[in-house]
C-alpha cells in the first residue's frame, strides 16, 4: 500500500497545529535547505518565463509562491491548511495582485479540477509529496490541469537516503597524524511504503505525519497517468568551514527533484 486517504484529515489536523511555528521559522526567505537544495535546481527545471500561470501545490506560507511572482509568473497557490493560506496571505500583501490563495485539499480530484483545466503552464511542490496522503488524485488532475507541454516539477527528502528509521553518523577519526570526517547514513528498510511520524524542525509543536515511497513508486505513478519523465536533479550542500563539524550532505544528496511533462 503506497496511499492512506483515510490519514488525510489527521495530516491536515496536524499542519494546522505546526503551520504558526512553520512560517515564523521558516519567515520570508526559507530555511537553508530551501535556499540552497530546494530552489536553485526547482527554477532551473521549471524554467518559468514572464506571464506563464504556475500552480503552487502545497504553498505553505507562500515563500515560493512569491519568488515565482517575482519571476513573472501568475501564481495559483493551495495548500490543505487554512492557517497556512492565513500566513501565505499576510505575508504576501504586496502580491495579491499575481498571486491567488485558496484552501484546496490535494487528495480531492473535484477540487482540484476546479483550479481550471489546460490552464497551467507549470505546476510545482516543494518537499510536500511526501506530506500528502494519497497522490493518486493530484497526479490525475494534472493531466487535465496543465497545458499541452506543461510539466510538473516537484522535491521530495531523498527516499534512499531518508528513509524510515535512517542513522545519521558523522565519524571522526585520526589518520597519518590528521584528523579526517566521514558522514553515512544507515538504512534499514526502503522499498516498503509506510506512514511514519517526523519531526521536520527541532522544537516543533507537535510531530506531523510523512508518507514514504520509494522512487519506483514516483516514477511509475506518473508514467502511467501519460507523463514523461525528462528532468532530475540531486542536489547536494557545497563543503563550508564548518563541514567538519556536523552531518552534512556534501556526498549524498538529502533531496531528489523530478521534472515531468505532459505528452
């Protein structure tokens, strides 16, 4: 089982209860996860140009909603969470003109279509599929939702690396007289699909519910819902002074981003 409708509204419950921490943590220009993984390789594969229409799926507090305002786009952007919508709104009084909030729940085929068919240049989640119950339906409605040529660029943690119950290890160790670091991760299970509770920033309210699959499952879902897969990135943290002091992911990638297109 790769898709649990019926966790939907705990998932939703849960958001609504982080959403006030999310956004005043995460403020107007993201976190360093978002700044340097997420978005550089997320604007190179979504390519937006002047006046395109691109749909923020799962917008959160509207950080990229904005930026892709910025860019020239026209933005329409949902996201389950009503409290999260109140956020992206007050942050975002100097573009309502470009961009559209609405609740909309990603799991409901009805509502989405209601966004408008063939009416998108692009769509785009950030780390947000993995938050999402059942994808079934939202992969479904983009079919209908995107333009001919339109594609759909979303991140997720990298599920091979991020995995239910992964070790992080950061080792230390003297060798020839210098002191040399290694970072790995240890997995235990990946190919199993399963709900698991997360906490994604330390100090957060409460824990909120992640859906892992595998990227097989990814893959597949979207070759048969008629889209074609040609774009994905694996974006990695660059070394800094610092490397050497903590876990960080120089060597393996902490996030995969597909691109798809709509044949």
């Amino acid at each position: 089982m790769s898709e649990w409708k019926e966790l939907t509204n705990e998932s939703q419950t849960r958001w609504d209860g982080i959403a006030e921490f999310w956004d005043n943590y995460m403020g107007e220009q993201s976190n360093r996860f978002h700044r340097e993984i997420v978005r550089p390789k997320t604007e190179e594969l979504l390519t937006v140009n002047e006046g395109q229409i691109i749909l923020d799926i799962a917008c959160g507090n509207g950080n990229f909603s904005r930026r892709l305002a910025d860019l020239g786009a026209e933005v329409v952007a949902f996201d389950y969470s009503a409290k999260m919508i109140e956020r992206a709104e007050l942050r975002s009084k100097d573009y309502l003109n470009r961009i559209k909030y609405q609740v909309v729940d990603a799991t409901n085929y009805d509502s989405l279509i209601e966004l408008g068919t063939e009416r998108y240049d692009g769509a785009v989640a950030n780390m947000a599929l993995m938050d999402i119950a059942d994808i079934t339906s939202l992969t479904r409605a983009l079919q209908q939702l995107l333009k001919k040529n339109g594609v759909f660029v979303f991140s997720i943690p990298h599920p091979c690396f991020q995995a239910p119950n992964t070790r992080k290890i950061h080792e230390t160790e003297e060798i020839n007289g210098e002191i040399v670091t290694r970072n790995s991760v240890q997995i235990s299970k990946y190919l199993s699909p399963e709900p698991i509770e997360t906490i994604g920033i330390r100090g957060q309210p409460v824990s909120h519910i992640l859906f892992h699959r595998p990227l097989s499952y990814y893959v597949k879902l979207f070759l048969s819902a008629n889209f074609v897969l040609d774009g994905w990135e694996e974006p990695n943290f660059q070394k800094d002074e610092d490397s050497n002091k903590r876990f960080d992911w120089y060597e393996l990638p902490p996030a995969v981003i597909f691109r798809f297109k709509k044949l």
